[in-house]
C-alpha cells in the first residue's frame, strides 16, 4: 500500500485532534497540524502575532494564504515514504483544490477526507467545557473530566482557549456551514470521503474509521 495521506473534517470540537492522533499510531503518519502552526505564530511579540490572534478569538479564519503556507512549509519536510495526517485544513473549497495539487505533485495519490458529523448544539457543549493546559498545551474536555483544573502531564493550569466563547463558537459554525461543507461534498463526488458520526464513543469512531480505511485498501 503506498503512504496513506488523510485530512480530517469536521466542526470546531468534532474529535479531530483525538481521531488522528489514534490514526498517527496506527499507521505511523506524519503529523500536521495547522492550528498548532497558527496558535505557535500568535506566541510571537509582533504585530503579525497580534493579528492572528484577534482574528482567531473573533472565531473567523485567518487568510487563504496563510492556512497554505502553514501545511505546505511543513509538508515539504515530510519524508518521501511517510504518509501524512492533515488536521485543521483544508477549510474552504479554493484551499481543498491547492492541497489535492500539491499532493499529487508529490505523487501523494493514497489520499483519503475524513469527515466527523456532530450536531451544532453539540459544537457547543463540547467547546464550552474544553479547557488547555497554560504549559504543554494538552485539550481537555470537563464533560469527560468534571472538575479538573490541573494538566495530568505537567501539572499546568488548565484555561480556556480565547475562541472558546459563545459568540466565536456560532462564527465558526457559520463559516463551516458556509465554507467547509463545499469542500466535504467536493470529497464525496470525488469518492474519497469517509463520513462517520462524531458523537459516539471515541472507541467506537476509530475502529470505524480504520475498518473503512482498510476496506478501501482491498478494493484498490
């Protein structure tokens, strides 16, 4: 089988983090990860920094340009025999377009979305009671660990991400509505997308996802 490639889609709190990070051990891919690119920029003393952040409590998405140059100055680091897991892009269709080219300029053809459905009144619940450890960055999320303050790894306080607020939270539902959902019906056309219900067991969604990945992998 040549090198899996796999983009993960899904609403803000969808599980993508937690669902390729399984996959990542599974089948030994690279990892990239825009938002942690951004939320890294955002550290820098300087108005590029400051910029990024005010555009990404406000729950909007910073531009098309600088979402590319995040994956693509990564991706070309990747091993030519390491497959890639891409999570946080692509956003919007004109950028799902740029991804599949440089992918297959690459002769990353293996290529697979996979698309983690939840509810909008989920969205929220789930990002209201997520929280961040101040120092290694670790997510949580106080539906599964009521009360907890402190990070379990390094003992970090645990705080909430800027954009976790109310009026983000429906900015980023809207723009997925608006935007991401083009990109995941482009997917489907294309017959590469993977659809899985995101509100189950996290048990339950991997074994999912990697039963699919692998049927796909006997049919070719």
């Amino acid at each position: 089988m040549k090198s899996l490639n796999v983009v993960f889609l899904g609403q803000a709190g969808s599980g993508k983090g937690t669902q390729a990070a399984i996959l990542k051990k599974i089948f030994s891919l690279w990892e990239i990860d825009t938002g942690t690119v951004l939320r890294e920029l955002v550290k820098k003393p300087d108005y590029f920094g400051e910029k990024i952040e005010k555009v990404m409590a406000q729950g909007k998405l910073v531009p098309l340009w600088l979402a590319v140059y995040c994956w693509l100055d990564l991706l070309m680091n990747v091993p030519e025999d390491k497959g890639i897991i891409l999570e946080g892009s692509p956003r919007q269709l004109e950028e799902a377009k740029i991804l599949e080219e440089v992918l297959n300029w690459f002769g990353r053809k293996n290529f697979r979305a996979i698309y983690l459905k939840i509810s909008d009144k989920e969205v929220l619940k789930r990002l209201l009671a997520r929280r961040l450890c101040s120092q290694c960055k670790k997510e949580y999320s106080l539906i599964l660990t009521p009360g907890l303050t402190q990070c379990s790894i390094c003992g970090g306080k645990l705080i909430k991400r800027a954009d976790d607020n109310p009026k983000a939270i429906k900015n980023r539902i809207e723009f997925f509505k608006k935007n991401t959902l083009p990109v995941i019906n482009y997917f489907r056309k294309k017959k590469i997308l993977i659809e899985v219900d995101g509100e189950r067991p996290i048990e339950e969604i991997s074994k999912e996802i990697i039963k699919k990945i692998k049927k796909d992998k006997k049919g070719k």
